[in-house]
C-alpha cells in the first residue's frame, strides 16, 4: 500500500502529513510511523500527523512521535497542520481544530508568512532545584543556562530526561540563555529522543518560565530564538495563570511524495 503524503516544517521542526478525513488509512502501528519518520532509511522527520474530518471542528490532529508512539501536543506540529489545512482549500485564513489537549484555535497572517496558534491555559508551575517544570501541552522541564551554543545538549538533555524522576513518562528538556532582547533555546525531545530544531510547546513552557524567573506581569511578548529559526510567544499572566497564550511563527511546505507502506 502506498501513503500519500506532504512535508511541512516550523521553524526546522519537520512533520509528515496526511490528509485522512476520507478514514482511508488506519490508525498506524509504531514501526510503521517510526519507519516512515526515520531519517536514513524513510522519509524523515520529527513526527507524522494525521488530518481527519471531526465533527464540530475544521479537522482532528492526530499526532505520533518519531518513535512511532502516540504523542502529546506539538505546538510546531499545530502551527504546519494548519498550514496543510489551508493549502487543502479546507480552511481559511482562521480555524478551530481538535487536537489530544483540547481545542485549538489559530489565525494565519495576510501574507501567508505567519500562523498564530493559540495553546493552552498554564496555571501550575513547579520546581525542580533551580529548574521549572511545566506542562504546556507535553511536559517540559525548562534550565536557565549560559554558553548555550557549546552544550551538549544531547548529552545533558539525555540524562535528566531519563533520570528517576522522569524516565517512566518522559520529559522534554530546554535549556535557555538569556540575550537581553530575545532568548535562545534548544530542546532535547522525548518521543524523537534526541535535539531537534526546534519545539512548539518547549519555547512556550521557556516563556512562562522566563516570566516568573524575572517577576513579570500583565501582557507580554516573548521572542525566541531557535537553531531552525525564530519564534514569538505572547500571553496575559496575572501571577498565577497564562492565559491567551499564542505561539507564532512560520510553517512551509516542504514537499509532497508517496511511501510504499
């Protein structure tokens, strides 16, 4: 059997998706997914999303890592499932959708260069020595950190997301540093189980972070840097809940193919 299939990025966080509102495609096993999402031996990506007619909403995502388990939600994930829908003449320029969190409701700019998904409410937030921990969507263990470009983050992310706390459920781990005017983050990802370019939900959880770790209230816009490129995020925290929480930033088509199941 073959998969069609289409290949989108955010921010280099890269996805394959396919377009399921027809049921056509069953629900995948794990080798399949993770052969697919291999970069040597199959297409190659952070994970594969499903597309499927949902009543109620434009569309259902359905989201799997990388290792081919079900996942939890990605923000980058939502931000090219948009995408896809827009360029399938399914939605247009704003939609609500449902993803495993919940609803989703998101807006593309004018220029096509900008989609804006709205995430989740983030009230609990905890600690974890001088880490904070919370979960955005997927859980996220964020660490304020200095000569972020030379770490290794593969090394230093590996072992704290298999460490006792978190080996069972897995966690995502970001580390930070702090430019002034933006921040730069990179993320070791359970589920792809090493560093991608980029992570949807980590830059949101880095943001939260940021504004408790420097006593910040009201409305406010976060920029991020990412190794993939750039992001925003912006919310209202009143000092005990985000809410209206947005994460911004480009999603491409990369390209479309076929994979012999």
């Amino acid at each position: 059997m073959k998969l069609d299939f289409y290949k989108y990025q955010g921010a280099g966080n890269d996805f394959v998706l396919v377009d399921n509102r027809n049921a056509h495609y069953d629900i995948f096993s794990p080798d399949t997914v993770a052969r697919i999402c291999n970069r040597h031996f199959g297409v190659g990506a952070d994970g594969l999303m499903l597309l499927q007619a949902k009543a109620g909403y434009d569309f259902e995502m359905i989201y799997y890592n990388a290792d081919g388990r079900p996942g939890s939600m990605c923000g980058n994930g939502g931000r090219c499932i948009v995408a896809f829908a827009h360029d399938l003449k399914l939605i247009p320029n704003e939609t609500n959708f449902l993803a495993v969190d919940g609803p989703h409701y998101a807006k593309i700019s004018e220029d096509g260069e900008r989609i804006s998904l709205k995430m989740i409410e983030v009230a609990q937030v905890n600690r974890d020595g001088e880490a904070y921990v919370l979960n955005t969507g997927s859980p996220h263990y964020v660490l304020l950190t200095k000569d972020l470009q030379q770490k290794d983050v593969y090394h230093d992310g590996y072992a704290i997301r298999n460490n006792k706390t978190y080996k069972q459920e897995g966690i995502n781990v970001n580390f930070v540093e702090d430019f002034g005017d933006h921040y730069f983050v990179r993320t070791f990802e359970r589920g792809v189980e090493d560093e991608t370019y980029a992570c949807g939900t980590g830059v949101t959880a880095v943001a939260m972070a940021m504004a408790i770790e420097k006593g910040l209230t009201g409305n406010i816009s976060t920029p991020i840097r990412v190794l993939g490129g750039n992001l925003n995020i912006r919310f209202h925290f009143d000092g005990q809940r985000f809410s209206d929480v947005f994460l911004e930033g480009p999603a491409k088509f990369v390209f479309r193919g076929e994979v012999e199941l």
